[in-house]
C-alpha cells in the first residue's frame, strides 16, 4: 500500500475545512515505527492548529491528529523492543487524521488489558499530559487538595482519577450540573459550576489548593492564585481564554507561590520517551487492573473529523472524543 486516506486542513478555519485527502505512506525513520491506525484521539490541540493558532513543530506532519492506537506496520533503523504486528497506542508528533503515520517507538505503550483499540487511543495525549504536569512538574503529593478546571475534558476525568488514585483531595470545576456529577462520580471530593458559583470562595474556606492545572487562563489566572494555599503551585496547560493577563505579584513573595506550565508536543524527543517510561511503570498497572479508564463521549468515522471538532468545540462533550479510521 503506497497511497493512504488522510485528513487535511485546506486552510485555517472552522471545522469546514477539514477535507478527506489522499497522501503518500509515510516510512519511519530511525527509531520510528510506521503505525496502521484503528483509532485517533481528537483534543483541543488538533483545533488550535485547524485554526491557525498551533503550528506543528518543523518536523512534524502538518496533519492534526497527536494520539492514536493501531498496529505496528513497519521498524525503521534501531527500533528495538516491537515488532511488526505488536497493538500499541501512541503519542504522535502529529499525522494522527490518516490510516498511517510514523512516531518515535519510545513513545508507544501496550494497549492495556481488557482495552479496546478504541480506548486505548486515548490515552496518550492526556496521560502524558495530566502525569507530566500535575505529578512531576506540580509535584502533587497524597493529602494535599488539587484543583482541576475543566473537570469533564478529557484532561480533566484523567486528572480526577489520577489525583484521587495517589490519595488528593480533589476539587474541580465545570459548566453543568451534568457535567459536574460526572466529576463526583470520577471521584472529586466537590464539583464547582462555574457557572453559578465562586470557586475561589469555595477554595479559601477549604484553606486554599495545594495544586491547581488550569487551562483557561484569562481573568481565571488572578483568581487561582487567591485560591491557592501557602506554598501553592498553579501549572498552566492552554489559554482557552486570553495568555495575557494583569497579576499581583507581591502575593508570590508573601503566600510562597510557584507558578509553572508546559506544553506537550514542542518537548524533544527523549523528554516525552521519559515521560513515557514513567507512564509505563507508575500508571499502565493502574489501567491494567481497571483502577482508571479513559471516559469515552463519542466516536466519528474519519471522514466526518469536522463533526468531531464541531462536537469538541460546542463543549457538550464528557470524556474523549475519537475518530475511527
């Protein structure tokens, strides 16, 4: 096979202008496997970058698409430990919108038992993310209370789980009574509707977060830091709202606070190979056994990504979204 079905961006926009393509196989290079897509997980990265807002780095596919499951089609040069046939999921540098696309063989994890393929490809985007920033980068520790905004993405049910698993108190908020009761039954001690409630006031009579990941940015960043505790971390993981915001920062100083954040899919190579490790032996046992599990919303055939985005986009969504190739 030499020609494959994919999904480009024809120009940035709304989700229109994803358009069904055909492309050339791509080959992996050294250290890379060539993946036979079953399933590709859709996340708000892949409409940043549909909009014009997210280009991918310069080595990358220009197709959206950062996670994936499948089955290993080709090794390049050096790939050791899989084999032609093996079923993986994995985070992709982008190429994830088509029926093949190459990854580092580093950044490939077994499909946990008892999971489908269509589970499984959700997992690499959110667990890279919600592991690296709230457990190494936020430090988070059994006992203290963590705040997750966005509790129903898919970032967020993956956070909930986690922090409840490794002993967190855990808070979040969310946009409905709906959504914020998906969060409880995850396992958050309180869910917040944002929209009929302050967390900030909330937080301070719990005696502040140890922990906040926020995605929103904008008016919301002045409000974390009044909801952490002393000695508080607020990591930053996307601006859904405005990166550009007015902030004290005498409170820093006097309260001890740390402020930090990361993107995922700029980090080298060997970056996300570590973290992908750490994944492997802290929480692959945990999704073994069924103690978390990706929470699924809804699945789209690859041809009707633009539904996916639009459904992504209305923000009715729980859980992940897929498209299955």
């Amino acid at each position: 096979m030499t020609m494959m079905r994919v999904i480009e961006i024809s120009e940035p926009g709304g989700p229109e202008v994803l358009k069904p393509a055909e492309r050339e196989v791509p080959r992996p290079g050294h250290g890379q496997v060539l993946l036979k897509i079953a399933y590709a997980g859709v996340n708000r990265p892949d409409c940043l970058q549909r909009a014009g807002n997210y280009a991918p780095p310069p080595t990358a596919s220009d197709l959206p698409g950062l996670e994936a499951s499948g089955e290993v089609a080709a090794l390049g040069e050096g790939v050791q430990g899989l084999k032609v046939g093996d079923k993986v999921c994995a985070l992709l540098p982008g190429g994830g919108y088509a029926e093949y696309a190459v990854t580092p063989a580093a950044h490939c994890l077994p499909i946990p038992k008892g999971m489908g393929l269509k589970e499984a490809a959700c997992l690499p985007e959110t667990y890279f993310t919600v592991y690296s920033n709230v457990f190494q980068r936020g430090g988070l520790k059994a006992g203290e209370l963590f705040l997750v905004h966005g509790g129903s993405s898919g970032i967020g049910t993956t956070a909930i789980q986690l922090a409840r698993h490794f002993g967190a108190r855990v808070f979040a908020t969310a946009g409905s009574a709906e959504k914020c009761a998906a969060c409880v039954e995850l396992g958050a001690e309180r869910a917040i509707n944002y929209r009929t409630e302050d967390f900030v006031k909330i937080l301070k009579d719990e005696g502040g977060a140890d922990l906040i990941l926020d995605m929103v940015g904008g008016d919301y960043i002045p409000r974390n830091l009044k909801s952490l505790a002393m000695d508080g971390r607020l990591v930053q993981i996307a601006f859904l709202q405005s990166p550009v915001v007015e902030v004290n920062f005498a409170q820093l100083m006097v309260r001890r606070l740390t402020m930090t954040g990361s993107t995922l899919r700029p980090q080298s190579d060997l970056a996300k190979a570590r973290i992908s490790e750490a994944l492997r032996e802290n929480v692959w046992p945990l999704l073994d056994a069924g103690t978390v599990a990706p929470v699924m919303d809804a699945e789209f055939p690859l041809d009707k990504a633009s539904e996916a985005h639009a459904r992504m986009e209305g923000s009715g969504h729980i859980g992940k979204i897929v498209l299955k190739v």
